[in-house]
C-alpha cells in the first residue's frame, strides 16, 4: 500500500483528550462520510484506541493502515 505516512491527508480528525471508546466512534463517523481511496489522519493520545482498536477496526474493514508516535500522541493514517 505503500508508506501512508507520506502522503497528504484527505481529512484530518482530532480526538486529543478523548478516551475509549470515543476515538474508534469518531474515526468510524468520519471515514463513513469519506469516499474510496480517501485519506484519513486521526490524532488520538488514546493508547488503547491507537494501538488496538483502531488498527483492528482497519484491519477488519481491509482499510491501509499506518502509524507513527509523535511524543506523547500518534498519528494514524487510515486509507479507505
């Protein structure tokens, strides 16, 4: 699929200081409104949400999938 990191984002969804299961709600809000082969970067500084139930929702879904910690958050790249 390629390095998703480097490309530019569709839409940008900010979750900051939200806690499960609210970021994996608001990231399936958006990509729902979002069309094929859209690029999705959510900001989540949710571990359980960054690094379990978001990447398994997109594995689930056959979404790509990326992700990087910038210090004390990550930044998830989902393509649809």
């Amino acid at each position: 699929m390629g390095d998703l990191k480097c490309e530019t984002p569709t839409e940008v969804l900010d979750v900051l200081g939200r806690v499960c299961p609210y970021p994996l709600v608001l990231t399936k809000k958006q990509l729902s409104k979002m069309g094929e082969g859209t690029l999705l970067k959510v900001l989540c500084d949710a571990p359980a949400s960054a690094e379990d139930s978001i990447p398994k929702f997109a594995e689930k879904n056959k979404f790509g999938f990326d992700s990087i910690k910038v210090g004390e958050h990550w930044e998830l790249y989902i393509k649809k």
